[in-house]
C-alpha cells in the first residue's frame, strides 16, 4: 500500500465514519417514533423498545452502506479538492485513474466490513430483536426459533415450523393438556391452515389424536374448521422478517422452497439485493467522482454533499420501484436489481467523460 492510498483511505474513513454517526442515529429514531405506537402492548415497554431499536442498529447500518459510500466518498474527495491536494497530487504526475484506484482499495475494506456484518452480525441481531418484540407483545406467550414458532395459551401449546408467503401456516401442531393432571388429552398435526377470519382457521390434511385414559382414538380429515386462537395480526408477529436472513441462509431456504414447489420472487429479490451489495458499493463511489474532478475549483462542498445526497436518494427510490413493479409483473429479481446498478453507473460515466 502506497502513501497515496493510505492518504485517501485515511480520508474516506472519517468520511464514511462521520456520515454513519450523522445517519444511523437518525434512522434509528424515526423508526423508534414508530415503535412506541406499540409501547404498552402485553409487555412492551419504552426498554424494550429502546433495546428493539439498539438491536436493529447493524441492519440499519446495511441499509445505509451504498449512501454512505456515495456522500462518505464525495465528501472525502472533495475535502482533497477544497483544500488543493487534488490539485497537488494530479500536478505530481499521478492520473485521475489512479487517485479512483487508490479509492476503490479503501472501499474494499469498507466492502469487507459490511461483508462480516451482513452475514455474521446483522442476521442474529435482528432475529433477536424481533424474538423479543414479539415475547412482549404477547405478553410473554410467544417463542420464535429458528426451528419454528411456539404459542401458549391456557392448557393448549400451539407449533408451527412455517409461515408461508401470504401468512400461511403450516405443519402445525396442537397441544392440549388437562388443567387438572397435565396429561395430553389431545393432539392434532396439520400441513397447513387457511385463516378465513379472526374467529376461524381452515386446517388442511391433518391427524387428530384423543388420548382416552389408556385409549388412543386417531382420525384423518382433509381439511377441518375449527375456532382459531390467533389472530392474523398475531401470526404476523411470529414470521421473521426475509432481510432477516443472511445471505447464505437465504440461498438455502430458497432452495428449500424450489424443492416443494413454492413462491420464491421475495425471496429471490432481498437475495439478490444482498449478494450484489459489493456491486452498488464499488458503483456508487465511482459515481461519486464527477462529483469531484468535474467541479474541482468552481463546486463549494454544500453543492457537492447535496448533488450526491439527491443521486443517492434518487437511487434508492428507483430501486425500490423496479423491485416493487418486478414482483407485480414477475420480471427476473436479478435483472430488476441490476438494472438500478448499471443505468446510474452509465450515467455516472456520461458525466465523468463530460467533466474529463
């Protein structure tokens, strides 16, 4: 590693680190104000709410790790240009190529760290946050696991390994003791149910076992109405949110869901979006450059920090849209999250080639 290198790496960390420190607090707190509509809930209380939103901190941080690359290294290279050092280190033979090279270094580190935190960090840090959100809302009678999720309510604990698209349960089981001995009077096991209303469930190919005394009476059905004990909105609670997921167990339960011939377009999409976040971040810093080179002695650094602020702003919500019309119209998740990528990075060379 050169001197040039360390110099910009240098600079580019104290960018990146200084737009974090303005951002990630902000996004935490407008997601906290959303929070507390759910304070007083079973047992949620504003710690818990707190804690919810301390948890979460590392997606956030995901989530804001293509805009932080674009302003952190339009502010970094533009505070080199404000004070001339561009202007120093272009004059000493070094070439605008070789300044974005000595850049795109520092933002392989920046590349591995958000690496470690997508795979390894985030993922258990939201999961528990949302396993403990739901505890207290219910008020202490939800567990989720990684396995499934389990329910109680009185004598009766309710399994569901599953929670498909649409909020589906499936391969149920119930539990129901006698208050009195404890002993399991009934079971029954369902592939899946249908909720037709907050009062009902539509359970599918199921087993039903009543324990008699010594006696064990088992019947089949093929579907049975029976009075549901959870509410849509609590099954809710209970599925853990898809970007939950790290990359590699996304991949997996994507091929779990190919296997038995289930929806994967979600699935598909947040994956995508994960595996190619190394992509936007090289991409979005070299769209920072025109941002520099192309204004280097006229643009004021407000004028720059607002220019990148509206691009990445612009992108985000563009890339949201494709991915909204690509599960509408069933494009290929992969091409609707690409194409965001490279139409602002040809744009991105249109406007270095003009300022060059």
């Amino acid at each position: 590693m050169t001197i040039l290198d360390r110099y910009i790496g240098l600079a580019l960390a104290r960018s990146a680190l200084l737009v974090m420190l303005i951002l990630l607090p902000l996004f935490t707190l407008l997601d906290l104000v959303q929070q507390l509509d759910d304070v007083g809930t079973g047992n949620y209380g504003l710690i818990d709410a707190l804690i919810h939103e301390v948890l979460l901190m590392p997606s956030y941080l995901l989530s804001l790790t293509p805009f932080t690359a674009l302003l952190g290294t339009s502010i970094a290279l533009g505070g080199l240009a404000h004070t001339n050092e561009l202007t120093a280190i272009q004059a000493s033979g070094i070439s605008i190529q070789r300044i974005g090279l000595a850049t795109l270094k520092a933002g392989a580190l920046f590349i591995l760290f958000a690496i470690v935190i997508m795979e390894w960090v985030a993922p258990p840090l939201h999961q528990q946050a949302v396993k403990r959100q739901s505890i207290a809302l219910s008020g202490g009678n939800v567990l989720i696991e990684k396995q499934g999720s389990w329910i109680h309510q009185g004598n009766r604990f309710t399994y569901i390994r599953n929670i498909h698209e649409g909020h589906t349960p499936a391969d149920i089981h119930i539990f129901e003791f006698a208050p009195e001995t404890l002993q399991l009077n009934f079971y029954l096991h369902a592939d899946r149910a249908e909720i037709k209303n907050r009062k009902q469930w539509l359970y599918k190919d199921l087993t039903l076992k009543n324990y008699e005394g010594k006696d064990v009476v088992t019947r089949h059905e093929a579907e049975l109405a029976r009075k549901s004990h959870l509410t849509e909105r609590q099954l809710r609670i209970l599925e853990l949110p898809i970007d939950s997921l790290p990359p590699s167990g996304l991949y997996q339960y994507l091929k779990y869901l190919r296997s038995s011939d289930q929806a994967t377009e979600k699935f598909e999409m947040v994956f995508w979006q994960k595996a190619i976040l190394p992509l936007t971040v090289v991409v979005m810093m070299l769209c920072s450059f025109p941002f520099v080179f192309g204004s280097l002695r006229t643009s004021s650094a407000g004028k720059r920090i607002v220019l990148a602020t509206i691009t990445g702003i612009s992108f985000q919500l563009v890339s949201q849209l494709l991915v909204n019309l690509g599960l509408v119209l069933d494009i290929n998740p992969l091409l609707t999250t690409l194409l965001p990528i490279v139409a602002i990075l040809l744009l991105g060379a249109v406007f270095m080639r003009r300022a060059l």
